[in-house]
C-alpha cells in the first residue's frame, strides 16, 4: 500500500499552529474595539491608543509562549 501524505517532523508545529488562533482572534478584537471606540469619540483616540498597544502586546504575549514552548518540548 502507498503512503499519499505522511507527517513528518513534529507534531509541536501543529499544535503551535492550532495555538496561534487564538491570539489571532484575540488582536482583531483589540483593534476592532479600538476602531469602534474611536469612531464614537474621535477625541478619546489618543488615550484609548495607550489601551490598543497594552492590549495587542499582552495578546501576543501568548502567542509568543507558545512558540517558545512550541520549541522547548
């Protein structure tokens, strides 16, 4: 019988690659209140940048572990 598809290589890139939805949805939903917010109150925009870069960094914070331990198992 022949193999058509085979994995190869670890399996820790999958679950990385699973891992990382989750961030991704995460910073859309930051930058999406940020837009919103900002269009109801464009004089707000300034102070609610500071709330956008805190929230997109804590958010990739997580996807950044998980490539480190992606690696490190």
């Amino acid at each position: 019988m022949d193999v058509i598809a085979a994995i190869d290589g670890s399996v820790n890139t999958i679950g990385y690659g699973l891992a990382a939805i989750g961030p991704g949805i995460g910073v859309a939903l930051v930058f999406a209140a940020y837009i919103q917010a900002s269009a109801r109150q464009p004089e707000s925009a300034g102070y609610n940048r500071t709330w956008l870069v805190l929230g997109f960094a804590l958010v990739e914070a997580l996807a950044l572990f998980g490539l480190v331990l992606a690696f490190a198992v």
